[in-house]
C-alpha cells in the first residue's frame, strides 16, 4: 500500500533581480509502508529541498507546485491547517547536522518529550516515560536524558535526534545525511540502528544522502537525483549491476570499492545552471555516451527492463543499435 | 567531514555570487542591492556636498544681523532668524559643516585607537589581549556624560578638545568589534596556512586581516559618525563645546539659552534638530545595510514560521 | 626538478644510502588540560590529552602513506607535527635526513618550503579576496623566491598546468567563489607546489569533495608523487580511499599506530582486530556484498584517559586476560612491512623458520 506519495513536484527559489533558482523539477516519489528508499545525489542537486518540501518546511522565498500525498490525504500546502497534524505524527524528520542543532540549555529528555507535548500525542508524566522508552530504543540509557547535548558524544546526539524524529510514532521517517560527520564505526552504529528501527517500527525510511554505499546497505530502493530531477529509480542490486542512466553508473565508477581492481573515476564537468532552463538533457555535457538527440530533447522518467525507471534517451534505442543511428 | 550539501549552497551559490565583503567591489554590491543604502548614503552626501561648499552657497554672512530678532520664516529667510537677527539657513549651513567635521573627526581618532587595541588584543591574544581588554573595560564602564564634563571642564572648551572627548567616548565600542572579528578570521584555515608557510605577522595584518574586516570596520565607521554627531550635538547642548563656533548643537543650545522657545521661534530650534536627526538616520541606514548584507543569514531563515508559496495546479511555473 | 630539499642544506650527506624523506621516531604530541581553580583546589591530578603517544614510521620519495583512522586517533596531530604547527613533547622528526624536531621558527623556514600541507576544506583554506593568482603567488613572496615577476608567473603557470587547471591563464583573475570545489582544492594543491615541496601532507584531502570530482583530485595527488619524486602522507577516515591510492597503509588508534603495512595487504589481511572490525564495517557499493559487520560497542574513547595495557582492549571482540596488562607492540605479521600491535599476532620471523631450526 503506498503510504507516501509525492506527485510532479516543482520549487523554485527567489534570487536577487527577479531571477529564479529551479531548484526541484518535477519529482515524483512513491513509499510503501514499511519500505527504505534512498534519495542519493550531489551537492546542489535538490535532494534536502524535496523532503523539506514533503514536510512543508520552506521559506518565503519559495514557490512550489505539485503534490504530496500521505494515505491518499494531501499534505503540501502553505496553511498551516493543512500541513500540521500530519508533521511529526505521521511524517518526522532528522535534519542534516541534527546532532549539532540541539537545544543547548534543555536536557535531552526535555526535548524528546517538546514534540509530544506540541503535536499532544502526551504529556507529562506519560510523556516523559515514553521518553524514556525512546531513548532506551536508540541505545541510550534513560537516565541519561537528564543530561545535556553537551555531555553527549556525536553518534549520542544523533541517536538523540532521532529519538526526538519518533516521539509522536511517526509512519514516514525522513533522514538527511544522518551519518556524514560520523566516524566509520558510529556510522555502522547509526545505520544499524536505522534498520532495526524501521524494521520493529514498521517506518517507511527516506533516506537522503551523497554517500552510494550507505544507500546500499540500508536501502532496498533508491532514486537518483541530477539537477533538480529524479533521473534513474529502481532496487539498489539493480542500479548497482545494470544501471540505466549515464550519471548512476558513472557514480558507482566514482566510488571506491575497498577490494575493488577497477580504476576510480571522476565526473568531468560541473551541474547545470539551475537558474537557466535547460533544453536537452541535463547530463549531457558530461555523460560519455551522448549522442543528438541529447542535445535537443529533455529525456523523460521511463519504465525500464528489470523493474524502475530512468530517463535517458540510450534506454529508447533498440538493444543492439549504436547511438549513431538516429 | 562530509559535502557540503546543506540548502545554501543551491540558494546563494548559484553562479558563484560571492557573500557580500569577499570581494573587491562589495561597496557597489550592496548599494545596487538595497534602497535603504540608496537612501542613507544619498542624504549623507548631501550633506557633505552642502558642509563642503558651505562658504559659496550660504546666502547671507554668519556674522551679519539681516532682520529683527527671531523673525519667522519668509521668502527671502526659509528659516526664519535666530535671536541675533542673522540667518537661521546660514546657520543651518555653516553649523552642519563644523558639526560634520567634528563628527568625522572624532570618528576617525576613535577608528584609529580603537581598531588599533582592538587589532593588538585580537591578533596577539595572550597577555596584550588582557591587559587591553581591561583598559578598554575601565573605558566602558566610566559614565560617558560625567567623563566629557570632567575633561571639558579640566581642559577647556575648544573643538579640537570636542573631538578628543567624543572619541574617547566611542573607541570601545570600535576596539571590541575589531578584536572580536580579528580573533575570528585569525582562527581561519587561509590565515593558519600562511602562518605555517612562515609568513609574517606583518603580512597577515595586512593582507588577510585587514582586508577581511575592512567592510565590518567600515560598517561600523558610518555607524559611529551617527553617534559622534549625536554627541556632539548633546555636549554643546549642555554647554560642554565650544561655544565660539557654529554647529547644530550651539545653535539648539542658543535657542534654548535665549528663549526662543518661549518667544515661539520654533524655526530657530527644530530645523537644527531634524538636520541632526536626518543625518544620524541617514548613517544608520546605510551602517546597517552594509551590516545586514554582510551577514545575509540574518535575513533568510530557512525553516521558518513563514511559508512558501503553493502554486495551482497546471502550472509550468512562475515565470 | 628536484625540490630545494636536495640541493640545500637540509641534505647534509647525499651519498648512496640516502634517509628516508621522512622519519618519525616515537613522537609523542600532548596537550593539557586546564584544571582550573576548582581543580587546583581539590588537588586533582593534572591530565592531559595524549593526543600521539609514542608513534614511528617512515616515508621514501614517491611513497603515499595514508593514516587512517577514527576521531581522537591523533592522525591531525601527527599531521600539525611533522608540519611543527604544534611541538611535540618528546621524539624526533627527520626530514631528508635533517632533525627538524627542535629547530627554532627561524630555522623552519627551509624547511617549510619543503613541506607543505593540503587541509580538508576547499572553501576555508584560499583566502575569498585573494584572486587565483595572489593566492598561488603568495608562497614564493613569503619566501622571496621567483625572482622578478616574470619569473614569478612563470612559476604560476607552470604550477597550475601541473595541477591541470588549463589553461591556466583562464583561471589567474579568478576569485574563490567563482570556482567549484574541485577546482579550489586544486588551486590549494597548486600554491603547495610552487615551492617545489619534497613532502606534501594533505588532511582530509578529498571528504568535503563531491564523489564524482575526488578520484580526480586523487589522481593528482597520486601522479604528482609519482612524476615529481614527492612524497604524499594522506590522513583520510576513508579506508576504502587509501586502499585504492595508497601505496602503505597505518591504522591509528589513540594515538598509536596499530598496524601497518602495504596498503593491499592491510586490507586484504588485517591483522589487528581494531582494523579487522574497522574494515568490515566500512559500507559496500554492492548490495549483495552483505558480509557481517563487526560493530564494536561504545564510541572511539578519550585519549584523556587512555586504558591501561592494550589501549584497545575495552572494545575488543578477540580481547584476552593479558591484554590488560599487556601493551603490545608492532610486530610483523605476514611479512616484514606488515606489523599489527596485538598479542595475538604471531611473530612472522619465528613462524616462517621450519621448525627444525629453531
């Protein structure tokens, strides 16, 4: 059952002189209960726009258009009406950096139990006690809530968020870049505990990240993002051993494989402008494989063989036909 | 660790627009970005201009009686005469140009003793950071009216003892914001790297720290000329300036010795006050533009109380 | 063109054995911790951060070494000695051969031409005011080298052709901002070279880099010493960088070197249960690639209060009775280059020689 849908989804920020950053072009996403997706990109590729999108977390200076659907119920919308009940009740999220954005001068109890307290999911007494159960969840022990962010450790303060994210049993989680400043070992800790908790939990996982071996491991499906688009989505084993798009295969090439003989490649070139419209394809100026039709015709997001889809124009030719014959 | 994807980087970054203050023309950047820098730098330099040729344009000598006393305004006096018969526009003119000049002056001692400590304790920490941080605490904490009477009193009342006496009273403000700013470019990885490379102390000054805190030192500047006219015009108020020369100050402080406000000769008090309050909105404006605009942070909160704009459906979008 | 290193004084004697470009002997780098007046008062006993206690390895021209490890490992440490950005307590640094350990400032600077650091953040470590040009010029007016102008652009161009940035003359009036992150860190990698370092120390190289622009950076690094005769100590968290761009590998963990060795066998091999549970945790591209993590409990401890005996011992899955009192040194475990710190491991010389001769 598709718990999570997110439908053509545009925003587009204010710039200085009437100009306008397309930061999202049309992204389409769909999360079943209980299931992990992985959003992967670069920097600048609109990753933490979307799901700060799904959340309805953005300033003034964006438009956005399109829809985000939760259990058939629309959420996307400016009203607050709308868009709150759901927030941390049915969708939840671990901001990038989450462990340094603490509250520094309440304790980490106290801050687990403000979203139950705001969303009143509880109060009180029975909220404080689910904070605790919370933070025993993240392996912390509950007589640690007593204690402020300071005196915790980096891996510590980001189980704290996270137990902050699930304090109002939310359906969908929503993580961005939950390991990047952690050191290796933490890292393993957190996504361990990433998996555990969506299992037992039964969450559906959004898992936003640059970092294609975290997805890997914690993530049954992923979704690639290029300026501002989903360009290739499928299960992770597929986009792994037969990727459908330029940028996905080129990205696996990029990172090294600790056993691996293969040489490490790098991308040359630099993302498009999104401040520009972009005719043709956005990857062409660096995709080693493109041809004509690239350069005049934007691809779409298309089924493709083995389940997922991916929006290259290389997927329309005929199997066996050279790039040339157009 | 880790990239840095956070939502700046695809708000700001978009064809390289550099953060205000970290590049060569960043004055002209801000004035073509804010009309509240527009605003305050045009009356600034109209008044300048007007201080400046203030000899050839005002209309009638300073010293010259042209009428009876406190004659109200009329065509040929805009504003009236003061209680010496003489032209109150005259006036206007020829005060703003001392009070400008005393403002500026004591703005820039204070500029020079104050970035001066402030650049010593931020640069140097250690020891000389101490002891100028408590030099510059004793400084804040003696009352700033009883400090300017004391030494006016002692040493007399003459402009350029004027100008002293507000400096003395605005270089800590200055010393603190340098040493603060200074501490934290020093701890920045470009100057780190300069100083493993063996690079002077000298050099650094000149070359990284200056130039890095040379917008907020500016900033600051404008800032401070707004409180050095307004001391000024305070101190003569209470008698405390030089009660031989002209400026915005004398001439409320005159008005008021001389009944004017008991005569109903508004003209000779309120036209010297809103020159002053014109001139410290003025410098106001355009110190806190360029202070906003080098920290635009300040002014876009990314996850904030105010909402995005949702758009109908069947858009292409907003252009 | 060999590095000032060579030809100056800092190579006393270039005869046929020549020093390693760099040795590091037993360095020990603390930094105390201030007890304040409450302390004093109570008499608590005063601690310090042991930040490197006791580390030794050696770098050859051409060589990479990469020092891998987690946080409070007292990789950056090493790093800012060997650079004399921090003093270290006791040990010695030698490079080519010359003591750089307790030389004055004043004594450093040739040395500082030839050694020069990389740091991890392209954004941070170029001055945004300074265009291309200055920022790459800036090393050799620091040390009044290049000359006349002329030679000094000279130097530029040739710089930034070796980092390929071309054509370079596109980059010169460029400022910071206008460049990607690549590209910064490339420019950053230029200013090094322009004095023709013998040792390039590169923090972090690569982390703050976009995926699809490391390998390039990489690359660099990795033709640079080759072509150039330098040698390249890389401090990176990223064991799956340094096994594909390493030549040596050393595991850090508070403040020791754990295991070293050739960078394949490291990884194929490892022999410490530290690097051992380091590298079965590191993540997979390949989703099928599911073996079992070693997850070790707690978090990296502080190197304030290193644990007694092997330092690792708290946190070890194979740990014994004798590993609390037992501080084991590197011995050699499959080869004379590949040494762990464990008791576990079985000294390579003994177990290679047939049992009869013993």
């Amino acid at each position: 059952m598709t718990l999570l849908e997110v439908r053509d989804l545009h925003v587009w920020f204010d710039l200085s002189g009437s100009r306008q950053l397309h930061a999202v072009q049309g992204v389409s996403l769909d999360v079943d209960a209980g299931e992990r997706v992985g959003l992967v990109g670069e920097s600048g590729c609109g990753k933490s726009t979307t799901i700060l999108a799904i959340l309805g977390l953005l300033p003034s200076s964006a438009s956005v258009a399109g829809e985000v659907r939760l259990e058939g119920a629309s959420i996307l919308s400016p009203e607050e009406e709308v868009a709150r009940p759901h927030r941390w009740r049915d969708i939840a999220m671990v901001f990038q950096g989450a462990m340094n954005a603490l509250n520094p001068v309440k304790t980490v109890e106290a801050q687990i139990v403000e979203p139950m307290e705001l969303h009143g999911t509880a109060e009180g007494a029975a909220a404080r006690k689910r904070a605790g159960e919370l933070l025993e969840m993240v392996g912390i022990a509950p007589s640690a809530g007593a204690r402020f962010p300071h005196e915790f450790s980096g891996g510590m303060r980001q189980r704290a968020a996270l137990a902050m994210a699930l304090a109002c049993d939310p359906k969908v989680l929503l993580a961005d870049e939950p390991t990047t400043a952690l050191d290796v070992m933490v890292q393993a800790q957190i996504l361990e505990l990433l998996e555990r908790l969506a299992r037992d939990l039964g969450l559906s996982l959004i898992l936003v990240t640059h970092d294609l071996p975290v997805v890997a491991q914690v993530c049954e499906r992923a979704a690639v993002m290029y300026a501002g688009e989903i360009v290739e989505e499928g299960a992770m084993e597929r986009l792994f051993h037969s990727p459908r798009h330029p940028y996905t295969r080129m990205l696996f090439a990029a990172t090294p494989d600790l056993y691996g003989d293969e040489d490490v490649l790098s991308i040359p070139g630099s993302p498009p402008r999104l401040d520009r419209g972009i005719v043709g394809c956005p990857f062409r100026s660096r995709c080693d494989r493109a041809f004509d039709r690239c350069e005049r015709e934007r691809p779409v997001l298309r089924w493709v063989e083995g389940g997922g889809s991916a929006a290259c124009h290389l997927n329309d030719l005929p199997a066996g036909a050279s790039a040339g014959s157009t | 660790m880790g990239v840095r994807a956070d939502m700046s980087d695809e708000l700001l970054d978009v064809e390289g627009v550099p953060a205000v203050g970290e590049s060569g023309n960043w004055f002209l950047r801000v004035l073509r970005e804010s009309r509240q820098a527009q605003i305050g730098l045009a009356v600034l330099l109209l008044f300048v201009i007007l201080a400046f040729l203030a000899p050839w344009i005002e209309p009638y000598d300073v010293h010259t009686r042209v009428g009876p006393i406190y004659a109200p305004p009329s065509i040929h006096h805009p504003f009236g005469l003061d209680d010496g018969g003489i032209d109150m526009l005259s006036l206007l003119i020829q005060g703003g140009r001392i009070s400008m000049i005393v403002g500026f002056a004591a703005t820039l001692v204070a500029m020079v003793i104050g970035g001066g400590i402030g650049l010593v304790a931020g640069y140097f920490g250690g020891w000389a950071d101490g002891v100028l941080m408590r030099i510059t605490d004793y400084f804040i904490v003696i009352p700033d009216l009883p400090l300017a009477i004391i030494v006016a009193a002692v040493w007399g009342a003459s402009l350029t003892h004027l100008i002293f006496v507000i400096a003395l009273l605005l270089w800590t403000t200055t010393a603190r914001i340098v040493r603060a700013q200074v501490k934290s470019v020093r701890e920045r990885v470009y100057v780190k790297r300069s100083r493993s490379l063996g690079a002077s102390d000298l050099r650094i000054i000149f070359r990284h720290v200056l130039p890095q805190i040379g917008p907020l030192l500016m900033a600051n500047t404008v800032l401070t000329v707004a409180v050095a006219i307004f001391d000024e015009t305070a101190l003569a108020f209470l008698g405390l300036g030089d009660p031989t020369s002209i400026t915005w100050g004398n001439i409320i402080e005159f008005a008021f010795l001389r009944t004017a406000i008991s005569s109903g000769a508004w003209w000779a008090v309120i036209p010297a006050g809103l020159c002053v309050a014109l001139m410290i909105m003025a410098c106001f404006w355009l110190g806190q533009a360029i202070e906003d605009a080098l920290n635009p942070r300040l002014k876009v909160a990314y996850v904030s109380p105010r909402v995005f704009r949702l758009l109908p459906p069947m858009t292409q979008g907003p252009r | 063109m060999s590095g000032v290193v060579a030809t100056g004084a800092l190579s006393p004697s270039a005869g046929e054995t020549r020093a390693p470009l760099l040795d590091v002997r037993d360095l020990v780098v603390t930094y105390p911790v201030r007890r304040g007046i409450v302390g004093a008062l109570r008499r608590e006993p005063r601690r310090a951060v042991h930040a490197v206690d006791g580390v030794s390895f050696s770098l050859r021209r051409g060589e990479m070494l990469a020092l891998v490890g987690e946080s409070g490992c007292g990789k950056t440490s090493t790093a800012q000695a060997i650079l004399r950005m921090i003093d270290p307590v006791s040990g010695r640094i030698a490079v080519d051969g010359l003591d750089i350990t307790r030389l004055s400032h004043r004594e450093l600077r040739r040395t500082r031409r030839a050694v020069q650091m990389i740091y991890q953040d392209p954004y941070e470590s170029l001055d945004p005011r300074f265009r291309v040009r200055q920022a790459v010029e800036e090393p050799m007016l620091i040390h009044g080298l290049g000359g006349d102008r002329r030679e000094r652009h000279r130097r530029i161009m040739e710089a930034l052709a070796r980092v390929e940035l071309t054509p370079p003359a596109m980059y010169l009036d460029r400022f910071p901002h206008e460049l990607s992150g690549g590209q910064r860190q490339r420019i950053a990698i230029a200013a090094g070279l322009v004095l023709d370092p013998a040792l390039l120390v590169a923090d972090e190289p690569v982390s703050m880099l976009d995926v699809s622009v490391r390998a390039g950076v990489l690359r660099l690094l990795d033709g640079l010493r080759r072509a150039g005769d330098l040698g390249v100590v890389m401090i990176t968290h990223d064991l799956s960088t340094a096994a594909r761009f390493a030549d040596r590998i050393a595991v850090m963990y508070l403040g020791r070197i754990v295991e070293e060795g050739r960078a394949t066998e490291v990884v194929r091999d490892p022999r410490h249960p530290y690097t051992q549970a380091l590298l079965s945790v590191v993540p997979k591209r390949d989703p099928r690639d599911r073996a079992t993590p070693q997850i070790l409990g707690g978090e990296p401890p502080n190197p304030i209060d290193v644990p007694r005996g092997c330092r690792f011992h708290p946190r070890c899955p194979a740990v014994q009775d004798r590993c609390r009192s037992i501080d084991p040194e590197l011995r050699s475990a499959t080869s004379i280059e590949h040494r762990a710190a464990c008791v576990l491991v079985e000294p390579w010389m003994e177990s290679a020689r047939p049992r009869g001769e013993r």
